[in-house]
C-alpha cells in the first residue's frame, strides 16, 4: 500500500496534520500490509509531524515490526535523520520507562 | 540612567493612573525587563491604566527590542491600557528605523516620513496568528530569508522547519496562539536575528505543573530536553525545542536564546556539541516567551544540503 502524504493533508506541519497519516498507517499496519510512505514534493517536516503521524505508531506497534514492515521513500536527509532521530529515542525512552 | 522624574511629576502621575516611561538608550535583550517591569507587574498585569512611553533617548533597537516593544504596546492596549509615545523633531536614526519598518503606520494610522519605506535588511513585523504561520512563513519571512542568502526557498526548508517548531511551541503552551515575529539582517557579520515572542504564560509557569518549584532557568534547562513532556506538550513528546536547537547550532553554528518569566537560556555550539547556559534574569521578568534565533548566513549553502533527495535505510 503507497500513502502519498500530500494526497491526504494540505500541510505538513502539525500534530493534526500528522494525526491523519497516522490512522492510514495504523490501519495498514494492523491489516498486516507493508506500507510504502512518500514523502513526495516535501523537504522537511517538524517533530510534532513525525511524532504524531509515525512516532506514536510505537504505543501498538514493537519498533522491528514498525521497520519491517513501514517503507520510507522520497525523503530527504533531513527527513530521514528526524525520523530516525524520533523514534529511536522514543523506543530507548519506553524501553527505560518499562525497565522503571 | 534614566533621571528620576521631579517629587510633583511623581505625585501628579500617581494621582492620575499614569507614567511617562523612558526607553533606555539600547533596547536589546539586556535591558528588555527593566522596561518591561516599570508597566508591568510580576503577576503580568499592568501597573498604569495610562502609560507613555518616551522613545526620545532611544538609539538602538534590535529584533528582540522590536518585538518587546510591540508586545508590550498590544499587550497595554488588550488589557485597556491607554498608550501614547512621545518622539521629538527632528526624528533620530533609531525612530526612522522604526518608522521604515511600520512601526508608527501600524500603531498610529500613517508614517511619520513621506519617505518611510521598507528596508531590504528587515520584514515589517508580525503578529502570527497560529492559523496564518504558513501564509507568513511561506509569504514573508522564508522569501527573505531566501533573498538575503541567495538561494531558493526550497533549498533552505529545513530553516523554516525550524520557525514551524518555534510557532508550534507558541500554540502549544502559551495560551495566547499569537506571537510576534520581526526579523533583520546585519551585513556587518552576516546574521539573521529572528526574534519571536509571545505575552502568554510562559515556559516556566507550564514546567512547574510537572516539578513543582523548579526555578525559572532550570525550567528552560528542562523544556530544552529531549524527551521531557508537560501535560500539555504530551502531544508532542517534549521534541520542539530540543529540535530547533540542536538543528541550529550543529547544522547552522548559530544561535538560539531563550526567555521567560525570570529565566534566560542560551544555546550555542561548542566543539561540534550545544553548550546549554541558563541564568536567573538580572532585571525583572519576561511575561510569556521569548525565542531569538540567530542565523549564521554562511552556513546556509551546506544546509541546503539536508533537503537534497537520500534513500531512507532503518
């Protein structure tokens, strides 16, 4: 399955934006698809984006399945490093909080 | 130092509601809060139900003096304050500054020159409402930015990222979801300074809900740490301004300071590291928060860099 963000929001930049991508991607996800995310026509985005629309992807998903299954493509290196960025830190942070 | 005003002036004002306030000779992120607390209260409520501000002795001005004041000006008059500004003839360098960029159109209803007019090292100033950050960004701030580096607007997106992250933390804690952006270029040493402000509630106010009785500075420190969340950024897992820091001063080498309520941060790179310094404010508080950002123009063409095409491994 190919989610094309620019096909679903008109911006890229809030929580809310971020939000609507994350339901496709849920679904997607829960429905057992692998799952191929343009970033088509966009050079960057915020971390309130990323965090909604993928980070928070982490509260059903475990991170190797997230990767196994999520495909990230016309992306940018600013892009790649925020996600990345993101959600290792927020899988390290959930792992430290389980740990107590 | 500003002369004291004479024991009947004094009484006269009190009498009447009123102060005439002098504007130092510098309004700079130095001495922001000794003017701030002569109008306003540590509660953030006004002190004067009439106040003027005498910018007669005023020189110098910078993006963080600008927004300041403007603040300050929209702040009085929300709350009903009547606010005048005294200027003399023949008008200084500082006032013609300030009257180039609309200033005095703005607050006054017309310029005071017939040849006022914008200059290329400034935007006029701002007040972004959270629902116009993209028409600004993308109509006013970003092209100029573009402008002054000379490069497209595409290839420095990663900057205005940056803005967004600060615009997002306005509309998230402040409560206000309007802040006021004004920018300038100094040819003297490439930097842009972007100052934006908010009058809400501020960074430490927010913090405290989470550590009760942190200090004003180490709750900026705490604001600006990966990961840290209060009940109302939840939402964005405590990522906006460790994000526009750490992108500002590895990739950009600038600068990113910080104030609110009786705490300053700054953010510097240090040894390919950011240095995190945080104070107590020497002189009175800032109701709300303020962000300067400033941008080194020379590292731009590297920056633009991070927006070129790369594959995307885990």
């Amino acid at each position: 399955m190919v989610i094309r963000i620019i096909d679903h929001v008109q911006t890229h930049s809030t929580y809310k934006d971020g939000e609507v991508i994350y339901r496709l991607v849920r679904d997607a996800l829960r429905a057992g698809d692998v799952v191929t995310l343009s970033f088509a026509e966009i050079k960057s985005i915020p971390s309130a984006f990323v965090n909604a629309a993928l980070v928070k992807l982490l509260e059903e998903f475990k991170l190797d399945y997230i990767q196994s299954r999520l495909k990230i493509v016309d992306s940018t290196r600013h892009i790649n490093r925020l996600i990345k960025d993101r959600f290792y830190f927020a899988a390290n942070d959930d792992r430290r909080a389980a740990a107590g | 130092m500003n002369p004291r005003p004479s024991r009947t002036t004094r009484i006269l004002n009190r009498l009447l509601d009123r102060v005439d306030i002098d504007l130092p000779r510098n309004l700079t992120k130095e001495t922001m809060q000794s003017l701030i607390s002569q109008v306003v209260d540590e509660d953030g409520k006004p002190k004067w139900s009439r106040v003027r501000l005498n910018l007669t002795r005023l020189e110098f001005i910078d993006p963080t003096g600008v927004v300041v004041l403007c603040n300050l000006i929209d702040y009085l008059r929300r709350v009903d304050v009547s606010v005048h500004v005294k200027i003399v003839k023949p008008y200084s360098r500082c006032v013609e500054y300030l009257d180039d960029f609309g200033f005095f159109k703005h607050y006054g209803g017309d310029s005071l020159r017939p040849q006022a007019s914008l200059r290329k090292t400034t935007v006029p100033i701002e007040r972004v409402q959270s629902q116009r950050i993209f028409a600004y960004l993308d109509n006013q701030l970003m092209p100029w930015i573009a402008d002054r580096v000379g490069l497209a607007q595409d290839s420095i997106a990663a900057v205005k990222t940056c803005f967004e992250e600060i615009f997002h933390n306005i509309d998230d804690h402040s409560g206000v979801q309007i802040g006021c952006a004004f920018a300038q270029f100094f040819p003297s040493n490439d930097h842009i300074h972007v100052a934006i402000s908010d009058y809400g509630v501020g960074i430490p106010h927010v913090v405290r809900k989470q550590i009760r009785g942190i200090s004003d500075d180490q709750a900026l420190v705490k604001a600006c740490e990966e990961g840290f969340t209060t009940k109302t950024n939840v939402r964005n897992r405590g990522a906006g301004l460790p994000t526009l820091i750490r992108y500002v001063t590895l990739r950009n080498q600038g600068n990113v300071l910080l104030a609110s309520g009786r705490g300053e941060l700054a953010a510097t790179p240090e040894g390919g590291r950011t240095r995190i310094r945080a104070r107590t404010a020497r002189d009175g508080i800032y109701p709300g928060t303020l962000v300067k950002v400033i941008l080194r123009t020379d590292t731009f063409e590297a920056m633009a860099e991070d927006v070129k095409p790369e594959v995307f491994q885990w």
